[in-house]
C-alpha cells in the first residue's frame, strides 16, 4: 500500500493536470479572454509548458516527501533505541552530530550497508536525487542523470517502491 | 468479440473529432484570401506612414515571403514585411487567421521585443467589449445570451498593455512608438 501523503499529492497533481486542460479548452468561462489573438498552435505550446512544469513541481513534492520520511525514520530510530545494525548505525551517527547528517552520504550510505537487499534500490534513490537537486536549486546547469528521463511518473514509482519495501519507521 | 457499448467518454471524444457540418460549410480558401487582402491593406496603410523615409533611402522596405500552416486552410504563402533602418531590423510577420476572438494577427517584431496587431471587429473598443462572462447565482448555472447576428467589419488595431487592453486605431505616430518600441527597448 502506498504512502498516504504521495497518494495525496498524486491525486493534487491530478486535479491540477484536468485543471489546467480545461482551463486551456474552449470550455473555460475565460478562454475568450485569455487567449484573445492567439493561434491553437501557440496555446498547445503554452499548454504543454505548463503540464511539463506541473509535472516537474509534482515531482519535488513526492522527493520533499521522501526526504522527511528518511529523516524522520532517522529520529524515530534513534529515540526508539531498536537493536537492529542500521538503528544503531544511526545511532552512532547521533552520538557525534545529532540531527545534521546528510540524507546521501549519512542515511542513505548506512540503509544501504546496513539493510539487506536495500543496495539497489538506494542507488536508484540517490541517481534520482540528483535530478531533485537541479529541481530545487534553480535548474542552472545541466545534471549528469543515470537515466535519461524522470518524470513524476517514475519518481512516484520509485517513492512507491521505497514506501513498500523499506520499513521506516514513522513518529508514534 | 465483444459488442459492448462504447464508453462515454471515448464516444465522445471520437464525436469531437468527426468534421462538423458547420465546420465542412465554410469556404477555407474564400477566409484565407480576405485575410490575405486585409494584410495587403495592412502594408499599404505602413507603406504611407513610412514614404518620407523609405523614398530618402533612411528606411529600406522589403517583402519575403512566409509559409505559414492553419488547421482546415493547410500551408500556404503570405508576405512578410521587413523594414531596414540603418543596422536595425524591424518586420511585421504574419501569424494566421484561425485565432481566438479575431481574424488575423500581425506581429512587429524586433531586436528588443514584439507587438501585436490584431484585425478585429472595428465596432469593439477592447477585449471587455468582446468578452461576456457569465454567472450563475444562487446554484443555477448562467444563461448565455446569444450573440445578434450581423456582419462584422474588421479593422486592424493596436491592442494596448494589460489591464487597459483597448483596440486603437493604427496611427502614424503610434506606428512610429512600436517600431522604436521593438526596436530599441
């Protein structure tokens, strides 16, 4: 079962698409107005611009979401003093700079040593945080991605699988 | 193989995609050609705003010709005005006649931006008087008051910035304000 919250932003961001396919239609009470003078060519342009953008925003949300689930996992197992090697890997990690530890190269690194069978899944993880990086720092350069293409579609997928397969343990 | 009924949506997206008998009615090649010939009075009307230059030789005035594609009327050819002025370039490019709420738009463009000018009804003195939105109140849904029908007389005009958005009329001196506009910012 997926994650409540990337259920609800799936379904926002759905919302939002047929909005915005409406809104761009002869069927909205404003289309007269607000696409006075213009070609159907040009409002296809404008249209699909915005459902790439939607698209994108969406995409963020779902990694912001991923983001504070590891972290919170991160506290939860630290407070909760679990006797499994990941929660006293974290642990360890506490003891020396409590909650300034990077989500890559802290938390993800010790899911990845200390949880079996999460290596590949982390790796993905941490190829698709690049892309939230460029997302969410003004999207200046170029990223250098391990696949070509992510979209809301695949990061949704990819938060899924997380939600699914790795326990992470939520506050009580 | 299964005879079910199709669904709604789907049947009525396929409905959308049939030509429509009012659509099939309309002569294409008779709304391409009054388009053509109100951009030819387009150029004529700039022609004489522009002669004291363009006759000293300060402004050199030249047509291309543009390919330019619209839904129902397919590709075919227009002109595109280019105007010269020392290293600037200034042209007034064709965009279509299929287009929401007019009959045909011609962009200025140049180095520094683009404007527009729109052929519109010349009975309409901006978007307000072109747009008629309609409210339901108490939870009933609006009544849409058909249009009268008459015939329109379309006019080129300048379409001024946001909120005002007016249709003016294409003057010499506000000409001159869009070409220095486009071309020097």
């Amino acid at each position: 079962m997926a994650n409540a919250a990337i259920v609800r932003i799936a379904e926002y961001h759905n919302d939002v698409i047929a909005s915005l396919r409406l809104y761009f239609s002869d069927a909205s009470p404003s289309f007269q107005e607000r696409f006075f003078g213009r070609t159907p060519e040009e409002i296809s342009v404008e249209l699909a611009a915005r459902l790439e953008e939607t698209d994108l925003r969406s995409a963020l949300a779902i990694f912001s979401t991923v983001e504070a689930a590891f972290r919170v996992d991160y506290e939860q197992r630290c407070q909760a003093r679990m006797r499994d090697d990941l929660s006293r890997a974290f642990r360890a990690m506490y003891k020396e700079r409590k909650k300034k530890v990077g989500l890559e190269e802290d938390i993800f690194e010790a899911w990845k040593d200390e949880w079996p069978g999460s290596r590949q899944l982390i790796g993905s993880l941490r190829g698709a945080f690049k892309f939230r990086h460029w997302l969410a720092h003004g999207r200046y350069w170029k990223p250098r991605l391990a696949r070509t293409k992510y979209d809301f579609g695949s990061v949704y997928g990819l938060a899924e699988d997380v939600f699914n397969s790795l326990p992470l343990c939520e506050p009580d | 193989m299964s005879t079910r009924a199709p669904r709604n949506d789907f049947d009525e997206f396929v409905r959308r995609q049939q030509v429509s008998s009012t659509v099939a009615e309309i002569d294409w090649e008779k709304e391409r050609d009054e388009w053509l010939d109100y951009l030819n009075l387009l150029y004529k009307r700039v022609e004489a705003f522009l002669t004291t230059y363009t006759s000293s030789g300060q402004i050199v005035l030249e047509y291309r010709n543009v390919k330019l594609n619209e839904e129902n009327i397919g590709s075919y050819i227009a002109r595109k005005m280019v105007l010269r002025i020392g290293r600037q370039e200034v042209s007034l490019v064709p965009v279509g006649t299929l287009l929401i709420g007019c009959k045909g738009r011609v962009d200025i463009v140049g180095p520094a931006g683009k404007a527009r000018v729109l052929l519109v009804d010349s009975d309409a003195s901006g978007l307000a008087a072109l747009v008629h939105v309609s409210v339901g109140t108490g939870g009933k849904i609006p009544v849409f008051a058909e249009p009268a029908s008459r015939t329109i007389k379309w006019a080129w005009r300048i379409v001024t910035r946001p909120p005002e958005r007016r249709f003016v009329e294409i003057t010499q001196e506000r000409l001159f304000d869009l070409i220095m506009e486009v071309a020097n910012g």
